[in-house]
C-alpha cells in the first residue's frame, strides 16, 4: 500500500524571475517543498531559507581522523614494530611522513565528505528517483509546492499566486511515496 502526495509544480523559464518567484511565494505565506533547477542558481539558498551546510565540519572531522591514523600508522611501523635505520635517519623522523600523512589525509576527508553527503541526502543506489517533470534536466525551472504542507490554502490559491508570481505554466502532479 503506497502513500501518494499532491503537488503544484510552478515552470519557470528564467532563473531571474525564479528568484523573485520565490519571494513572493514565499511572502504570500506558500510552504515551497524543494526547487529544481537544470544548473545552480546563485542566491537561491539563501531566498528559501536554507541553512548554511554542516559538509565542511564533516570533512575537517574526517581530515583530522586521517592525519592522526597516518602518523599512529607510521610511527608504529617504523618505530615500534619494525625499527630501522635509513641513511642515518632517526627510526621516526617526523619531516619524512609528511607525504605519507598529507595524502591520508585528503583520501579520508573526501571519502568522509561523500559518505556524509550521501547519507545526509538520502541518496542510495536502490532508490528510486523522484522525477517531477522531465524538464527539469534541460531547461526548465520547477518549483514544487506539497499540498499536505500547506493546509491553510487550497490548490487553486496556490495555483493563482504562482501565476501571479510569473510561472509560465503551473501543473498539477501526484507522486507516489
């Protein structure tokens, strides 16, 4: 037994004119669900309220696990378990890991910051895509609005400010769960 959500997706042709879409939809008290764009639209972000990523934090954490495993991992290998010297050196001559720790370091943190990035977004090979309308990989911008989110008004308030708002055209969708 699958749920189904109703959706009214606001098509826009230029992101300008998005932008200033969702302002006005936005200050007309609608609850946008997500906006799709074929290519990223600077300021947008910002316009629906979106916070500041976290993916940063994530990848210092993971940076920071990678230099620690890569000097614990060089230092025990090359001092404790299997002391030798090399040219004269020290059996843990700290300037010679640096190669060593600095690459161990960037693989950590960008296999961190995918992973988190996959997992925060909910993004798995087994699932399958939730396609609103086929355009929003040419050329099109679609601004979709849930009606369960937005309760206090009803499809044809919505449909009206979208217009309002300069949609080129404004459709109705049902999308299973």
């Amino acid at each position: 037994m699958s749920d189904s959500r109703n959706f009214v997706l606001g098509v826009f042709d230029d992101e300008d004119v998005l932008l200033s879409a969702v302002r006005k939809v936005r200050g007309a008290g609608v609850k946008i669900d997500e906006v799709y764009s074929p290519f990223p639209v600077h300021g947008l972000d910002d316009e629906l309220g979106y916070k500041r990523s976290r993916l940063p934090i994530a990848a210092f954490m993971f940076g920071i696990l990678g230099t620690s495993l890569a000097l614990t991992m060089q230092y025990w290998m090359l001092g404790v378990d299997w002391p030798m010297i090399i040219g004269g050196k020290d059996f843990t001559p700290l300037p010679d890991f640096i190669p060593v720790t600095f690459e161990l370091t960037v693989l950590l943190a960008a296999f961190g910051m995918v992973g988190t990035f996959l997992v925060s977004s909910d993004l798995k090979p087994w699932k399958d895509p939730k396609m609103l309308d086929l355009r929003i990989t040419d050329d099109k911008h679609i601004m979709a609005i849930d009606l369960g989110k937005n309760k206090s008004m009803d499809a044809q308030t919505i449909n009206g400010v979208l217009k309002d708002s300069g949609a080129v055209e404004v459709n109705d969708k049902e999308v299973e769960d």
